[in-house]
C-alpha cells in the first residue's frame, strides 16, 4: 500500500522497465516532476479510460505502473523534458483530486506476475526486437536487457506494436508472462510480422 502517489493519466501505457520519454508541460505535473525528483519518489503513469491529457483531470484506468525519472530537463521555460522507467504494476484504490487538478491515489503494489525461461517458440519476438531497436538513433530500451525472460520480451514487444490503448492496457494487467506472449505473437502472425 502506498498513500498519495500522484497519478499522471497519459494515452498511453507504461510496461515495468519501460523506458518513457515525457514533455510536461502543465503547471501540476511539472511541479508533480520536480516534487518526484526532489523526494526520490515515483508518481504513478495511467492510460487514460475517459477523458483528455490536458484540462480537467481525466479518468484514470484502474491499474498502471510507478514511473522513476532517470533525468530531465528544462530547455525552454515552462517545459520540462524526463526520461522515466516503469517500476512496480498497482491498482488504485481512492483518489481525491487536488485545487492544481492533481489525481492523488491511494494505491496497492501488484506483484511482478511470473516469469520463465522464454520458450524456443518464441525466439522470433526477439529477433523482431533486435530489428526495432537496430533501427532507432537511441535504444528504445533500458538496461539490463532481458532477452531470455518471457515477462521482458513480453513488455518490450507490447509497448513497441502498433496496439489499440485497451489492448496494451489488458496486456498490463495479465500476469501470465506466457499468455501475454501467445497474445502477442497472434497478433504477429496475424499480421505477417513474424513467421515461427
């Protein structure tokens, strides 16, 4: 259980071990950012069930990721750039909304879901992801890199396909490294993007 995690509802889903990059440029979650790196404390990354990422606070899915700032910074007045990585899953349990417009949670640590041995079936996920990142001017993931876990290649291969938000969202949330993989590599296949 963790009180007070400040929630930043985003159109997007943070993976534990995720790398994500963030313009914050609202006056809440830029103090939010500066409260986060003065303390050493994470905030909490949500997709967005209803609502928009800018204005009146949207509605936050019910299960998201802490997100930890690697670095940041402010190169122009009023907008800070933060590299962050995805730790620990929670489900959110009350929130209040502060007078900034800022979500504030009540939350409870999920466990990591399981984890194993990557089956050989799914060693072309790891080429795929070998390609992707081959192609990007910076690594699109963060160290230690994991090829050989079935959760890892899992998370990486969910945040980089071209995925509809309640299907990532669904994908955080499953906690068989396994199932989320077969998911996965359907979609793969079914898309010509992979051939076992």
């Amino acid at each position: 259980m963790l009180d007070e995690v400040p929630i930043f509802p985003l159109n997007t889903v943070l993976f534990p071990d995720g790398l994500l990059p963030l313009r914050i440029f609202e006056a809440r979650y830029i103090d939010m950012a500066r409260n986060a790196l003065r303390t050493g404390t994470p905030f909490g990354v949500c997709r967005i069930r209803a609502g928009a990422e800018v204005g009146v606070p949207a509605e936050p899915d019910r299960v998201g990721t802490l997100a930890h700032i690697i670095d940041c910074d402010m190169e122009q007045l009023g907008l800070l750039l933060a590299r962050t990585r995805g730790g620990d899953r929670f489900r959110i349990l009350d929130t209040r909304t502060t007078r900034q417009g800022l979500i504030v949670a009540s939350v409870q640590i999920l466990p990591p879901g399981d984890d194993a041995p990557l089956p050989e079936a799914y060693r072309a996920c790891v080429r795929l992801l070998n390609a992707v990142a081959s192609q990007q001017k910076e690594a699109p993931f963060l160290d230690p890199q994991r090829p050989d876990s079935a959760r890892w290649v899992g998370h990486r291969l969910s945040e980089i396909l071209p995925l509809p938000g309640p299907i990532r969202q669904q994908l955080l949330e499953l906690d068989d490294s396994l199932a989320r993989l077969q998911i996965l590599m359907q979609f793969l296949e079914k898309h010509g993007l992979v051939i076992r």
